[in-house]
C-alpha cells in the first residue's frame, strides 16, 4: 500500500530545548522518501522514528544555517555506512557549495553510495519523476534560501454512472483508459480530472512571493512559525514568520491542512500558535508539530 506522510524529526529553531531536537522532517511519497533540513541529532531522530538510510531518495536543504543543516554529515556517512543501493540526489542552495562539502567530508569514512550533487540557483523545476514535479522557490531571509514543492500529475477519476449510461464495463473500461477512446466515446465523457496532491515545505523566511507561491493549493503545508504575533518586528528583523502571518498564507492559498513548525525556545505553550493561527482565520486542518509526529497527506478530493 502507498504511504504519503510527513514525518516530523525535529521542530525546533536556533536552540533545541528538551522536548524539541533541531529540524528535520521526512516526506514518504509512496515509495520514495524526501528528507528535508536535517538539523543536528536527526540520525538519533530517525532511528527513534523508525526511519532508516535505506528510506532516503533525495535531501532538501533550504539553507546553510546550523540548525538546518549540521546533521547533514552524519546522514550522508550512515547512508554510506548502511550501503544504500539506490542513488540519493542533494538539493541546496549552491552559493552554500562550500558549506555542503564540508559537511559532505567532515571527517573521514569510505563512500559506498552515489550522492549526487543538485544545487540551486534559481527559482524552476529541480526533478521531474512519473510520481511528481519537485520546484524551488526563493525566500527571503538573511543567507540564501529556498523552499520546496511537490506537486503530483493531474489523473483521471472514472465515473461509473456514465461508464453504465455508455455500456462500459469490464475489461473496456481499461481500454478507454488507455487508449482515450472506446466505440465514439472520449474519455473525458466517462471522466474527470483527478488533481493532483500537493504539498509545500517553507522554511525561514519574511513574507515574499515565493511564500505565496509554494502554498498555493496545497494539500499539506509545512511552514515555519519561528515567533508569535506580538513579536511581529522581531520575526521580520530576523527573517522569520509569525504564527498569524503563516496562517494568513495558508488562509489565502486554500491549504487543507497546515503544519506550524521551527518554534522559538521562548516561548512555553506550543498551543498559542494554534489560537494564533485560528484568531488570523484559518480553518482547515491544523497541527502544531511535535518531535516524531506523523502527518498523513491528506486523502484527494
């Protein structure tokens, strides 16, 4: 059975606290799993999550701050440790290459696995599998950094009443599948789209269009919500979002349901960003993150 789920490593921002490891968020999508920020202490998190070196496909780093990307070196040596078959593909900001190979080969280990090297530079398409398209867009924060977005192809959902109303049934409804047609019937009489899910990661940022952008119609947004609204000039000096302002972007974009992340040790009581987040008026589905939680993407329209 494929498995679509956002599983949570770690949440917190700058400074982990005793309930909160830095970042570091695993996406299963179906067969393949997209780790992104691993912050340090995410191989432990793994291994407490029930995540292995075998389950990674792609890393996706928004930015070369500590907390974002310090456990980056300990993944890429348990990858090599543990012998992955397959090639794992790293996305990161690429004026950010001499922070990624330090990482890469911080100290001595034998490499066993093909990484390959993806940076990126501008906004655009990184990858385009049968299972989805992964885009890059630019934020807006102190060093370079981008957030992500997977988006799966369109398909066809088939409509029984009108595959009975045509006589379809069987082994023809294959067919018309396949070949668009069956006996003067188009497809798109027995049919409709079936959108594809979408899903955004955001991590620190202002408000900019590349925000905007990544949530738009999203199935599943992870966001950063580094600080509280009273603490709106401070977010915006650090570049950072607030638990308002990243509702208010899943509000407008029609997210179904969002996850508030990367919390500012300061503060105590992780529910003020769920009032928060209701107060700026979004109403879909909402989870505060904790460390190991599981987020399933939700079912398609």
């Amino acid at each position: 059975m494929s498995v679509r789920e956002l599983v949570v490593l770690g949440t917190a921002s700058q400074v982990p606290t005793r309930h909160r490891n830095h970042n570091g968020y695993l996406l299963r999508w179906d067969g393949e799993g997209i780790l992104f920020d691993p912050g340090e202490g995410t191989q432990r998190q793994m291994l407490r999550a029930g995540v292995t070196a075998h389950d990674l496909n792609r890393i996706c780093v928004t930015h070369f701050h500590g907390d974002h990307s310090l456990g980056l070196a300990g993944v890429i040596q348990r990858i090599n440790l543990d012998q992955v078959p397959h090639e794992i593909t790293a996305h990161y900001p690429r004026s950010g290459q001499h922070f990624f190979e330090r990482l890469r080969y911080a100290t001595a280990y034998r490499e066993t696995v093909a990484l390959t090297e993806a940076p990126v530079d501008t906004d655009g398409a990184l990858a385009l599998t049968p299972a989805y398209t992964l885009d890059a867009r630019r934020l807006s924060h102190p060093v370079e950094s981008y957030g992500y977005r997977l988006t799966e192809p369109d398909g066809r959902r088939m409509l029984p009443d009108r595959l009975a109303a045509h006589g379809i049934k069987g082994p023809d409804v294959g067919r018309v599948q396949r070949e668009g047609s069956l006996n003067g019937v188009p497809l798109d009489e027995v049919s409709e789209v079936r959108r594809g899910q979408r899903f955004a990661f955001v991590m620190d940022t202002r408000l900019c269009e590349g925000v905007h952008a990544l949530a738009e119609g999203c199935d599943l947004l992870v966001i950063e919500s580094t600080f509280l609204d009273e603490d709106e000039t401070l977010a915006t000096d650090h570049g950072h979002l607030t638990a308002g302002q990243a509702a208010r972007v899943a509000r407008d974009a029609g997210v179904r349901h969002l996850v508030l992340t990367h919390f500012s040790q300061r503060y105590s009581d992780p529910e003020e960003f769920a009032r928060q987040a209701r107060a700026a008026g979004y109403a879909g589905e909402l989870t505060v993150a904790r460390d190991l939680t599981r987020v399933p993407v939700p079912k398609r329209r």
